[in-house]
C-alpha cells in the first residue's frame, strides 16, 4: 500500500508541472477593436467586404498578403543600420 501512495505521489509531481504550462498557454480571446483594427488594416490593403461574394476567398487572401508584407516592411525599413555602438555624454 505505501509502495501505491509513494508511486501516485510521485506521478502528481511529475504531472502537476505539465498541466500548469498548458493553461498558461491558452490563447487570448479575441477584442473586437482587434477585429476592427484587422478589418481597417485588410481594407487598406484593397479588401473591400461588400464585393462580389463569390470573389470572397482570392480578395480576402490577396489583402492578408499585401497587409503581412506591408507589416514586414514597416517592421525593417525603420532607421539607419546600427553598428552596436553609442556614443553619449558629449
């Protein structure tokens, strides 16, 4: 019996971690000024909702790509290159 209650104890400990990870990683609901803020990024990028239904899925897809590029380069094409050097106090 000892050898039973020392066995799950020890099951406990190693599971325990394992489940406390997963609920830290659940995904955030979504806001609907995230939404919002999407669907004004997607329309800048040429999306326009009240087209042609049957066009949905190739504007849709078109608009995501454009807005992810423009992302990307709004994310790379900021200042000089840095050298890793400062210069202060002068």
């Amino acid at each position: 019996m000892q050898t039973l209650i020392n066995a799950t104890l020890v099951i406990a400990a190693l599971v325990a971690p394992a489940l406390a990870q997963a609920q830290s990683n659940a995904p955030q609901p979504v806001t609907r000024a995230k939404v919002h803020a999407s669907l004004i990024q997607l329309e800048k990028a040429g999306y326009n909702p009240y087209t042609n239904e049957s066009l949905y899925p190739i504007t849709l897809q078109r608009a995501e790509a454009k807005a992810a590029q423009q992302q990307a380069e709004t994310n790379t094409a900021y200042g000089p290159a840095s050298n890793g050097t400062v210069e202060s106090g002068k």
